[in-house]
C-alpha cells in the first residue's frame, strides 16, 4: 500500500510539473521584429519597440515577453509605460545602439515607468555612444549644466529584476532608478572610460530595497550613488574601478531632502579608484541625516582615499558656503577594510562643526601604502566614535 501510494505521489508530481511548464511555454512572446524593428545598426525602431511594448502591456495571458533578438538596432529616445496588465519580461539578447550627439532636449534614453514585475534580461548591450556627447558636457566647471541622458531609468519600478545586461559608453549615467521598490539588480557589466564625465554606473534616488550583486563597473564617475530618499539599499559583491567608488551623495544641496537611512555595502573590491566607500555633503542649512550604513568585507587596491566622509564637499570653486553642513552623520560602521592606499590620507573624515559625525565605528582596518615603507595617516575632525581591533592606519578620534 505505501508503494502505490509512493509511485501516486511521484506520478501527480510529474503532471504538475509538467503543466507548470505548459504554462510558462504559452506566455506571449512579442518580437520587435513583428513590428517593423530592423536590426541594421542605422534605422530608428523606435515605433516597433513601443508597439511591442504595448501590445506585451495590453496582454492577459500571463507573463508577456517582448523578445529583442541578437542583432544591432538603432533606438531614439523611448519610453515604456505600465502600468501592465501582468508581468513582464523583456528579453534582450541584441544590442541597442543610442543615435550619436548630445541629445540636450531628453534627459533619458531608454524609460521603464510605472511597471511591476518587469524583467530585463539577455545578455544584451547598451551604447550609448557616448564619444559623441561627451564634449559638449559643461558639468565640470558649471554646477547648473545642462545634463546629458541617462542610458536606462527606471521610474516607479516595482517588484523587479534587471540581469545580464552590459552597458557601454553612456552620455551620463549607465542606470538610474527613482521611487523604485524591491529591485534586484544583478551580473551588470559597465564600462565607460575614466576620463568620460558624470558617467555613474547605478544611481539610486527615493527607492527602498534595491539589491545590486556580482556585477563589474569600470566608468568614469561613481561606480553606485545613493542619493537622497533611500532606504535598505543593499550592495554586494561589486569589482568597481576605474571610477570614483560608490558614494552616498551628494546629500544637503537642496531644500527638503529626504533622509538615507540603511545601506550595507559587503564583500566588494575597489581597484585603481579615485574613492573606496565615500559619503559626500554640501555646506548649506538645509537638513536631513545619512544613517545606519555599513561597509565590511571590503578589499581596497591602489585607491586614493579608501575611506571618506566629505562635509565640505564642493567639486567646482566657489560653492558659496556660508553654514557648515546641516546633514547629520550617524551610526556608521566600517569593519575588515584592507588593502593599499595610493595616497598616504587613507581615512579621511571631515565632519560638520555644527552637526559632528556620531556613532562611527571602525573595526579591524588593514591598510598600507602602495610605496614600502610610507606611513600612512587618518585625518578627522568633528568625528565621534569607537575603534575596534586592529587599525592601521592608526585612528584619529
């Protein structure tokens, strides 16, 4: 009797699986081709994907999938908007090619707005041609500049994945997400030039719960920003350099910033980096607070400034500082940091006077100079703290 019951059990697991399977083969699969997308590298198919797009929005049968083949396609400006009627999936095994030029009048290239359950995944790449917009970029010496597009946003982005992809040479950011929640994003190849401007990898803005793992960004700006309004972000397993490091900032130049609470940056490798883990404020009135980060596990080499706090953050004379920072600065950890410093400042905290850093806790940091034999330093002030363990550079508060 327990046989047969044995042999039932495993007899209706099999139907099961095998019409989960059935359902999964009969999710409607949308191909831009169908819609006119021609994959000569030249012709705009713009037109195509979005009918594509919306067709796949439109549909009830399940999860949609709109299927980019291999291939070169030329994109304009596009956006995709939800919200759908179910999940879907974009599938990008061809590469999409970002017409040449500055592109002043859109500040994105590609937009996902107002989805849930959206995937993008296949191996595809992102050029953004960014050789051909990078000279008219004024950021460098105007704060007020006239940005150039980001390669991918996504907007109002839920419950969502973004894998496998690669992005080359981006305008401005590679990928930017604003008032997303619960978004893994994952196996992400960037690359830009170091001397390619305002080029971040990922940027995080008002989103809560974004995970970014095993992935490999070589740029020329901040390989992660987390900017204001984030909570839980949550990054792992990151090779960033060339680059200037993943920052939170910067924070305090604007009236009514929402506060950063809760990032956790593990088991990450900078390389060749302008900055390791930085966090960056204005010099203004406005207040907010940068909270409840943690960054461990971290192997620096060569970086110039493996750890900074930068209060007086100002990237282009004159700021018109007139107040210290008013972000507050608290409960901070930074735990089994080691490596080499190409500089001989290799902890660097510039708190505000008029609201010091609080909470810092420094745990077994293990860093030498790339030249033998060169000591090396921690500059503080305004810090408030404890250290744990071992500390070399020796601590400054």
């Amino acid at each position: 009797m327990d046989q047969k019951l044995g042999f039932a059990s495993v007899f209706f697991a099999i139907i099961f699986l095998l019409f989960s399977l059935a359902g999964a083969d009969n999710a409607k699969v949308f191909d831009v081709r169908n819609y006119g997308a021609v994959a000569d590298g030249q012709t705009d198919n713009r037109k195509a994907f979005v009918e594509a797009w919306n067709e796949a929005c439109k549909s009830q049968k399940g999860t949609s999938r709109v299927y980019i083949p291999k291939g070169v396609y030329m994109l304009g400006t596009v956006e995709f908007l939800g919200p759908c009627i179910g999940p879907i999936t974009v599938l990008m095994f061809g590469d999409l090619r970002a017409p040449k030029g500055p592109s002043l009048s859109t500040e994105n290239w590609i937009t996902f707005r107002y989805v849930n359950k959206l995937i993008v995944k296949g191996g595809g790449t992102l050029d953004g041609q960014g050789a051909s917009a990078w000279p008219y970029n004024e950021c460098n010496k105007n704060n007020n500049c006239q940005t150039l597009p980001i390669s991918m946003k996504f907007d109002f982005v839920t419950n969502s994945r973004i894998k496998n992809i690669r992005s080359l040479n981006s305008k401005n950011a590679h990928f930017s997400f604003f008032a997303c929640k619960n978004v893994n994003v994952s196996r992400i190849a960037i690359s830009a030039p170091v001397d390619s401007p305002n080029t971040d990898g990922i940027k995080i803005g008002s989103s809560t719960n974004i995970r970014i793992s095993s992935s490999r960004i070589s740029t020329g700006d901040d390989c992660v920003a987390i900017i204001t309004g984030c909570r839980n972000i949550g990054i792992s397993n990151v090779y960033c350099g060339p680059g200037h490091g993943i920052s939170v900032g910067s924070l305090g130049r604007t009236q009514g910033e929402d506060d950063v609470n809760g990032l956790v940056v593990r088991n990450c490798t900078f390389s060749g980096t302008d900055n390791g883990v930085r966090i960056k404020t204005w010099e203004s009135p406005w207040t907010s607070t940068a909270s409840s980060f943690i960054f461990e596990d971290i192997f620096m080499d060569k970086v110039r400034n493996p750890i900074i706090v930068d209060q007086t953050y100002c990237p282009h004379p004159p700021c018109n500082q007139q107040t210290a920072s008013h972000v507050q600065i608290r409960d901070v950890t930074y735990r089994n940091i080691w490596g080499t410093s190409s500089s001989q400042i290799a902890v660097s905290m510039k708190c505000s006077k008029s609201f010091p850093c609080k909470n810092i806790v420094m745990k077994n940091i293990n860093l030498a100079h790339v030249g033998r034999g060169v000591p090396l330093q921690s500059l503080c002030s305004f810090v408030q703290g404890r250290v744990y363990g071992r500390q070399n550079p020796p601590p400054c508060f």
